[in-house]
C-alpha cells in the first residue's frame, strides 16, 4: 500500500511504525518487537472478529509471512497496517478453504470478536471489553469487519477497502451502519466509568 490517501486516519503512533518498520527491515529485531506490539492487538481484534477461536493460529501464520516479506514492503506506518490486514484476511480465507469453512457473522456461538472498547466511535460511551464483544458479536459480518478495521486495526475507508475487496463508498456505508447499529445497541447500563482506549491499542 502506498503513502497516499489515509490523511482522514492517523493514528497517533504511526510514526513511531513508520521508524520501526524501516527499522525492522534493516534487520533490528527490537524494532520488529516494536511494530508487533503496536499492530498485533488490533490486528488479533478484526481476526478474532472473523474467524473466532482460529484468530491466534491465522494471526502466527500472518505474521510469519510479514517477517519474511518485510523487506519488500514499501510504505509508512500506516500502509504496513493495511499491508499486515490484508496478509491476516487472506491466511483468514485460506484457513476457512482449507477447512471447508466460510466465514460466518462474528454473531456465530462460538466466534464472538474480542475487542478492548467503542467509546471513541459512540460519543460519550465507555464500555468494558465484554460489553463491547457482545455489541459487535450482533452486527452482520461485513459491518462488523468494517468497524474492526477501521476502529480496531485503524485503517482509513481508502486501506479498509482495499482489504475487504470491496469499493470505498460500500465500506463507508458499512462502517457507518455498524456504527449506528452498534448506538442503538446500547443501553445505559451498559456503560462503565473505565478510561476509554481505541480498538486495538496496546495495554
């Protein structure tokens, strides 16, 4: 993915992939632990999002093919995002061919997302984590895995629909369904007083 057209979604540590990605090809093992832990949580929410238990597994396989292709990347901190999603989506895809599986809504029993939070996409709402993957867990899968990537692996609309294959003003109305499904979800008691962090962030 190129550096252009992600200006509506910056994360505020892109900068600092953008150094450990050039880094990490370089060959400096701590700069690749530093990308890792700066993309793997939202990276594990969105697959656990549409692959339930089998994320971690997709995700191991994901990853060693982004430590063999790194060198070859060519982007900043958030075109490796988008990069590191489509590789997960497509060992995704390959997992579910393999097994004779389709992906199913993240509503399935048994392949519920885990997810930190939605407060910064629902104004004035902090959930806890569980409250979070039950909401998601009942949008359909394509709103579902548009909010993910979006909101968890933060991607901007122009990368999250690159990596769902699908044009950008279909992701768009996507994104925004789920969110307003997800709005009319909530309910007062749902909310706690924990301190909001974005999809995906670190702890």
């Amino acid at each position: 993915m190129g550096r252009g057209g992600h200006a509506q979604r910056v994360s505020a540590d892109d900068p600092a992939l953008s150094t450990a990605v050039v880094r990490a090809q370089d060959g400096d093992e701590a700069a690749f632990v530093v990308l890792y832990r700066l993309v793997q949580p939202g990276l594990l929410s969105y697959l656990r999002g549409i692959a339930g238990e089998d994320a971690e597994g997709i995700a191991a396989a994901a990853w060693r093919e982004i430590a063999c292709e790194l060198p070859r990347f060519r982007g900043d901190g958030h075109g490796f995002r988008g990069w590191a999603a489509s590789i997960a989506r497509r060992h995704a895809l390959g997992h579910f061919r393999l097994h004779g599986a389709a992906p199913g809504s993240p509503g399935s029993p048994g392949t519920p997302p885990t997810v930190d939070n939605i407060a910064h996409t629902l104004p004035g709402a902090t959930l806890s984590a569980e409250t979070a993957q039950a909401l998601v867990a009942r949008l359909p899968r394509a709103q579902a895995e548009a909010v993910l990537l979006r909101h968890a692996v933060r991607l901007d609309e122009r990368a999250a629909a690159q990596v769902m294959g699908r044009p950008r003003p279909v992701v768009r109305m996507l994104a925004r369904r789920g969110l307003r499904s997800l709005a009319r979800l909530l309910r007062p008691d749902d909310l706690t007083h924990h301190v909001p962090r974005p999809l995906g962030e670190p702890r």
